[in-house]
C-alpha cells in the first residue's frame, strides 16, 4: 500500500507537511495549522514541490536549503488507501485525482485514521483539507495539541530544535 506521512517543521512558519506517495514521489501539502478531526473544520493547505519517497522517515534539523531549514519531527505516518471517485463511481487513480483538484483517501496511521479530503478551492490555487465524515471523526479532540509528539522518537519540535540532531537525510 501506499504510504503517508505528516511531519511538523519549524521553518519560518511552524507548519505541518502533509504528503502521500503517488507514483513513486511524495505529493506534498502544507498545512499551517494541521489536520483537524472535525469534519466541520476546513484546514488550509498550500501545494508544494513533490519530495522523494525516502524523505519520508526524515526528522532532524535541517542545515541546508533544499528541503528549507529548520527541525522537522514526523507527527505521524502509516499507510493510506485511494477512495477517491468519479460521477459514476469509478475509482480515480491518485495522480488523476490532484489533477481534477479532489483527492479522498483514508489513512491508516498512528494517530489519524478514517477518510479525508484535499479538494482545490480554486481561489488562488489553494487547498483545504478536511476530516470525512466517519466514526474517526472526533469534533472535540485537537490532535495536534493532544499529541506534539514525533511517532519515531517521541521528541517535541522544540525538543527536536534543541538537539541539533542533523538527521540521516544525506541531502538537505
Ligand atoms: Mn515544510
């Protein structure tokens, strides 16, 4: 199956990463404020350049620029499943899917499963994503304080900065 991950990063905005392996690369989107668990919730999310699949397992504080500097820790991380559907019920390929501005899909991860949404506003480009409606939806909780932690080595960010760990990316 193919993977996700989410990675909080420190950069001039702390923001979090979202992105999914499609064809072999990592499609990514930040999300300033992270995902949210209530589906009545609509989180920004702004399309950056696709990332190699092993930057997946990166955390550590970046020293170049290629990726941007800044600690990085991954918030969570697992798998994902396409759910994504045309008018007529066929599945559409992921790629097709952010092609046509509307990519469902449900994670199986540590700390976020159930389905979700990127869907293009086409204001300015911009993305939302937003929790599906599903028994993983919970209304109340906010994850992303609930739980800062890193899935790989249970730092903060701040933890993270502090250690000035480069990580094992070999090219940052
Ligand atoms: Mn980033």
């Amino acid at each position: 199956m193919p993977v996700f991950v989410v990675q909080l990063h420190d950069a001039r905005r702390l923001h979090y990463d979202v992105r999914l392996e499609v064809d072999g690369v990592l499609k990514s989107w930040a999300v300033p404020r992270g995902p949210s668990l209530d589906p009545a919730v609509k989180r920004l999310a702004v399309p950056t350049d696709d990332h190699a699949m092993d930057y997946a397992n990166y955390e550590g504080v970046h020293a170049g620029a290629r990726y941007g500097s800044g600690a990085v820790i991954v918030w969570d991380a697992g798998d994902y499943t396409n759910q994504t559907r045309d008018k007529a019920r066929k599945l559409v390929e992921p790629a097709d899917a952010i092609e046509r501005g509307h990519f469902r899909f449900a994670l199986q991860g540590v700390k976020l499963t159930g389905s979700w949404a990127f869907t293009r506003t086409g204001r300015d480009g911009d993305w939302l994503l937003v929790k599906v409606r599903d028994e993983a939806a919970e209304p109340g909780l906010d994850l992303t304080t609930a739980e800062p932690r890193s899935i790989l080595s249970g730092l903060t960010i701040e933890e993270m900065a502090e250690s000035g760990h480069s990580g094992d990316q070999s090219q940052p």
